[in-house]
C-alpha cells in the first residue's frame, strides 16, 4: 500500500501549457498551477499576497506571474514579488512573496504537496514504466462517495487515494473539497493514435457514468 | 459604414464589436440605455427590433437582428479568407449552425444568471446555474477532445469560427452569474487561445490575454 | 439566509443609515424586496416621491438623500453624512448603477479608494502603463466627524471622464464618511477650481454580498445623462471581476494578513479604522 504522504496530482503534464495559468483545488486550498517558458512548473497559493486577488487570473508572461489587480510581479520558482509597478525603482521587500507549495511531475501528471516540509522523494512509486494518462473527471460528490461508486466499477484501494481495477488501468483521486472531487486516470502501457484515442473515449465514457451516479446519489 | 445598437456590457453585442475587429471591419456604434432606461424597450427600438433586444445592425439599409445571425453575415460578406464561416461546406456549416444554437443556450443560462446576480433580474437562479454547467461540461469534454486530435477550436483545426466567437463572450462573464470555470480546465484553456486571436478586443469585465507592455 | 428577523449581531451595522435604493429607479406604487444585513425589507414609492421602508409590518426610518432611500434596522446617534456640493445649482445628479456584487462591502470601499490598479484594470481610462509609479500622499482622519481624508492622490489618466480631451495628472480627493461608502473628488476638466464628485454607497445585503449603488454629482454641460452613466458603468464593470476573485471575501483587518506598500496608504488608514470603530460586518477581525 502506498502512502501519498501529502501528494496528490492535480493536472496533467501536457495541460499546463505555456502563457496559461491553471485553477486548482486540493483540500479546499485553491493552487495556481503555471509553467515558465524554460519549462519549470509552479504550484502556489492561488492568491496574491497584497490584496488577495486570484493568481489564477493574472499574467504568465513565461519567466513570472503577474498579478492581475496592481501589476505585482512574482518570479517563476522562489515565488519572490521583483516588481511593483506603485513603486518603480525600490526593490520589493523580501516578505514579499507568493506561496509556493511542494511540485513534482511525475507519470504524466503535475503533484501538488499543500505541507510544509513537502519532500519530493515521497510522490508515490506506481510501479509504471509505460503509461497513457486518461481525461481527468471532476465530480461534484464527496471523495467516499466516488470511490464507492469506482469500487462498483472493479476498482479496489492500492493505496492512499489510488484505486486499480486489476486490468491495467489505475485511477488517482483528488479530493478538491469535501463536496467536490477529480479522478486522474492512468492505464498501464503507452497506447498511440487511432487506439489512444479509442481507449480516451472509452475511459471518458466509462469514468462520466460513474460521475453521473455518485452525483445523482450526492443529490 | 455598419450602424451597430449596442449596449457595452451586452456579452451579445461584444460578440459582433470582436468579429467586426477582428475582420478590420469599421462600424458605428449607438449606444442604448438598457440599464437603467431599458432603452431597447421602447417604441423608437421596437420598431428596429420588434422582440426588443440587443444587437442589432444595419448595413446600408440591411437591418439584422441576433447576434449568431449577424456572425454569420458579416463572415459571409467582410472575411475575404472565408474561414470565419466557411462557404460550400455542408458539415462545417452545420457543425457551426449547432454551436451557435449552443451559444444561445449559454445565453439562456450564463448570461440570465449574470443579469440576475447583477441587475437583479427575475430568473430562477439555480436553474440558470445548474443550466450553464450542464452545457460547460459538454463544452469540457468536447475541447478536451478537440485538444487530443490537435484541434484548438470549437469547429476546426486550423482556424477559429464564428461558433468560437459566439460561445466566448457568457462564458467568460460567468463568474459574475456564480458560475465558476475551475471545473473546465480545457474551457480556460480555449479561452486563452480566443484572447490570443489576432484583432481581439475586450469588454469591460473580460481581461486581455497577456500584458501590454513588455 | 434570508428572514424577517434581525439576525446580524454587530451593533454598529445596525445602528448606521444604510442605503437601498436609487428613488428614480423604483416604480411608483409597487413594493420591491431587497436584502440589508441578511434581512429582508420592503420599500415603496409613493406617489408623492416619499419611500416607506418596511420590515415585515413594522415602518422603518426612511431617509431620502442624495436622491437615495436610507434606512436603519437599529437606532445611530447621527445622521447621515452631507456632500455639500450635491446642492449646487448647476450640478448633474445622478445615479449611475445599483449593481449586485459578491464581495464585502469593505473590500468594495478600499478597491474605490485604490489608485494603483489603474494602468491594469481601467488600461487606457484611468491609468496606462508605463505610468504607474503613485507618488506619497496624504491621509488623514478629520476632528469634526472622524472621517478619512486622503488628499494629493495624483495619476496620469489617458482618459480620466468623458470629458477629457487628452491624458493629464489627475488630482484626487478621497472621503470615507461612513465604513461602507466612499466619495471622490476630482478637478474638473473644464473648471479646475471645481470638482467632480462621484461616490459609492454600498448596501451590505450580506456580510459577503453588496448592492453598489453610485452617485454622480457633475459639472458637465455636454453629455447627456445616459452618456455620463454608460461611462460609469464601464469603469465600474472593469473592477467588477478583480472584487469578485478577492480571498477572502471579507477585509482582513489584520494589518499582517495581507501585505501593503507605501502606495496603500488608504487602505492601511482604513483597516485601521474599522478596527477602531470596530466594524464586524463584512471583516475579518485583527
């Protein structure tokens, strides 16, 4: 059995586009996930540390974020504020910085560590070589409800929050909140073209009926 | 020159004030006071429009009303790259046909919901709401899919649509309905792509893609 | 949660004059709901342009200023605040918008008070880049009513009214008079021996929601009244998102929740203030 120790993914690797900066939550704490254009992935606190606007609605300009109220900037790694456009030619105080949580990408996903002494080394081990990373489905349930309604499905516990079904395909959860859940999907072996496409459809169709029966049962 | 009837925070009239800038296209804007004169209510517009509502165009002497419409004609007749909505090409005309009827529904939605949170319109809130997610799911998955196989727009590969322009302007503005888009990563992806559009234009309430200055 | 009974607890709230409605917008004889403090109220324009304001059955004191109805679920000890330029003869009155809101009344007031967003929330009104550097400026609290007073509040605006003809150093005069309304006051273009006063007056209808209603008070021959509003809205539109994506919704009035530059002056005056009156509704207590 696998502990996340604090690990949880929360967007695939190839979603995190450039110039883009992506909404997420992870136990109730909103995260800005972005990409600079040298490729670093950032996960930070979604919320400028001036007046509490939504990093997720400002500027990746491919080397910082920039926040979208008062033009703040914040550099791509250390989350350090380098300009503040009120004030021109001071230096911005050290203090002034945004939040960056613990980021890993690993087996096709981005992973979030929302702790304070988030070690990379404990992302979980899933054991896969070769993979295809499936579309990610939220569900406005709680977490136990959807993996009940998985476990229907034929997917059991092979650690914390990660379900197999024993059939290659293994399933990642993301608890967003107590109400609101994503499940990140993995099948084992790397699958192109035509049949990648076709196996997509099939996990998509498969994973929104579960969705739509934890919903209606979440009613 | 195009007379446009315009409100600025009309997500419908914005749809025709991007294309138009887009397009190069010069037109003229008459502004109505829908809020608080509910201006396009009264005799002078009905008669205009007799159902009331903004937009409306007149090209000459041609008068349009309804913005998927009007996306439509000024594709036809000011896009010498015929791309915008493409001619002759029966699956492409009706892929564009049902997400304009698309658009309207995110209308019927988002925009309702927005107009009750901020004007204090008589709409069955939660309906409205439940209503705009129902159709941004089906709008995810759909992008979602588009992405997969190389596609960034709703209707085709290569080039936006006047189906992308339709469905843009009450998707953006939906957090002002309490409709929230964190669920639709691919949705915040394409909106991303349509700021990028050469020629687009904002409104007040929607911000540009990147900064002006360097 | 919506009632009939009073279920806001800050004595302060409720024992200040709080603003309901624009009286033009109300339709003669035809009672309208809106919400104040998570309750319920009626109001009703009569035909002699008095406004009763009822809860449930019980009357209300209702007050018509600045061509607004005002009323209080509690009893303040003074009355409501004067702008005395709204009586002079050639001004332009107005209401530009009642718009709803989900944010905090405070949050609502200190983006009002906020001059560094210009350049990136009003581009090409209030403010362009690369002019964004806010020069210090003054603030203070008065003897007479302990009002906020920030004085010396200078931006370059490409496009500061209607108007303006071409971009200049704007001077601003700020005023909070009340923990939920805010008033500026700017030279005029045309005469800048007089000012342009715009104000916002917000209802809390929840310690989360607001109706923004604005006031203009103008010295404008030129544009139409419609003219004046449509600019108004389009300015205020733009503030609309950047409020409505603020965490928390409620102000922290700590003074170390959230980081300030010298540019904030207002807004650490402010929080600061509401501590000192100690205004619960709507902020997150230091």
């Amino acid at each position: 059995m696998e502990n996340n120790k604090g690990w949880f993914p929360v967007a695939r690797v190839e979603e995190v586009v450039p110039r883009h900066v992506v909404q997420a939550q992870l136990m109730g704490q909103e995260v800005a996930i972005w990409r600079d254009d040298q490729g670093q992935v950032n996960a930070w606190e979604n919320r400028c540390p001036h007046r509490g606007v939504r990093l997720s609605i400002g500027i990746n300009d491919g080397k910082e974020l920039r926040c979208r109220y008062h033009g703040w900037h914040y550099a791509s790694g250390s989350g350090q504020c380098t300009f503040i456009p009120a004030h021109p030619s001071q230096k911005p105080a050290n203090v002034i910085k945004a939040k960056p949580y613990g980021v890993a990408e690993r087996y096709g996903f981005v992973w979030v560590n929302l702790g304070e002494d988030a070690d990379i080394a404990e992302v979980p081990a899933l054991g896969l070589n070769a993979f295809t990373t499936l579309r990610s489905i939220y569900v406005a349930a709680p977490v136990a409800a959807v993996a009940g309604h998985l476990a229907e499905q034929g997917f059991a516990p092979a650690g914390d929050f990660i379900l197999e079904n024993g059939s290659g395909t293994t399933l990642l959860i993301q608890p967003m909140d107590s109400g609101q859940t994503i499940v990140h999907g993995l099948a084992a072996g790397e699958v192109d073209g035509a049949e990648r496409l076709a196996l997509l459809r099939r996990h998509n169709t498969s994973l929104t009926e579960v969705r739509d029966a934890a919903e209606r049962a979440a009613a | 020159m195009i007379k446009l009837y315009d409100f600025e925070l009309s997500g419908n009239c914005y749809k025709l004030r991007l294309l138009m800038n887009i397009l190069g296209v010069k037109f003229e804007r008459i502004a109505l006071d829908f809020y608080p004169g509910r201006e396009h209510r009264s005799p002078w517009f009905l008669k205009i429009n007799p159902l009331g509502q903004l937009p409306v165009i007149d090209d000459d002497g041609f008068v349009l009303r309804d913005a998927q419409a009007i996306l439509v004609y000024l594709a036809g007749k000011y896009d010498p790259s015929g791309l915008w909505y493409p001619q002759g090409a029966a699956e492409m005309q009706g892929r564009i046909a049902q997400w304009l009827g698309f658009a309207d529904a995110i209308t019927a939605t988002a925009s309702a919901a927005r107009l009750h949170d901020g004007l204090f319109y008589d709409v069955d809130i939660d309906k409205a709401r439940a209503g705009a997610h129902a159709l941004f799911r089906v709008l995810d998955e759909h992008l979602w899919f588009a992405e997969q196989e190389g596609q960034d727009w709703l209707c085709s590969s290569g080039h936006p649509t006047v189906a992308d322009i339709a469905c843009f302007p009450y998707v953006m503005l939906s957090e002002e309905g309490g409709i929230n888009r964190l669920p639709y990563p691919a949705i915040r992806r394409w909106t991303d792509r349509v700021k990028r559009i050469p020629g687009f234009t904002v409104m007040p309430g929607i911000f540009p893609a990147d900064a002006v200055s360097v | 949660m919506t009632s009939n009974v009073i279920r806001c607890t800050d004595r302060v709230a409720l024992d200040e004059w709080h603003v309901l409605a624009a009286v033009t917008e109300l339709p003669v004889g035809q009672p309208k709901t809106t919400r104040l403090l998570d309750t319920d109220l009626t109001i009703e324009r009569q035909l002699d342009d008095t406004v009763s304001v009822r809860l449930g059955a019980t009357a209300l004191p209702a007050r018509l200023k600045f061509g607004y109805v005002w009323t209080s679920l509690g009893s303040p000890d003074h009355e409501l605040f004067d702008i005395p330029e709204y009586a002079e003869a050639d001004r332009r009155n107005l209401n530009a918008a009642s718009v709803g809101l989900h944010v905090s009344a405070p949050r609502a007031v200190e983006n009002f008070l906020d001059l560094g967003h210009f350049a990136f929330v009003h581009t090409n009104y209030l403010g362009v880049e690369p002019y964004t550097e806010i020069k210090p400026y003054k603030v203070e609290i008065t003897e007479e009513r302990g009002e906020i007073i920030a004085t010396k509040c200078l931006a370059y605006q490409p496009m500061s009214s209607l108007v303006a003809t071409e971009g200049y150093e704007v001077e601003y005069l700020y005023r909070v008079p009340h923990p939920y309304c805010a008033i500026l006051y700017k030279a005029n273009a045309a005469d800048l021996d007089r000012q342009d006063v715009i104000a916002i007056f917000l209802q809390p209808a929840s310690e989360e929601r607001v109706v923004a209603h604005m006031l203009l008070s103008m010295l404008d021959e030129n544009s139409s009244d419609a003219e004046m509003r449509a600019f108004q809205q389009l300015i205020f539109s733009q503030d609309k998102p950047i409020l409505e994506n603020q965490v928390p919704k409620r102000l922290p009035l700590n003074l170390r929740s959230e980081l300030s530059a010298k540019a904030d002056a207002s807004s650490s005056t402010y929080r600061r203030w509401l501590a000192d009156h100690n205004v619960r509704y709507g902020t997150l207590p230091a």
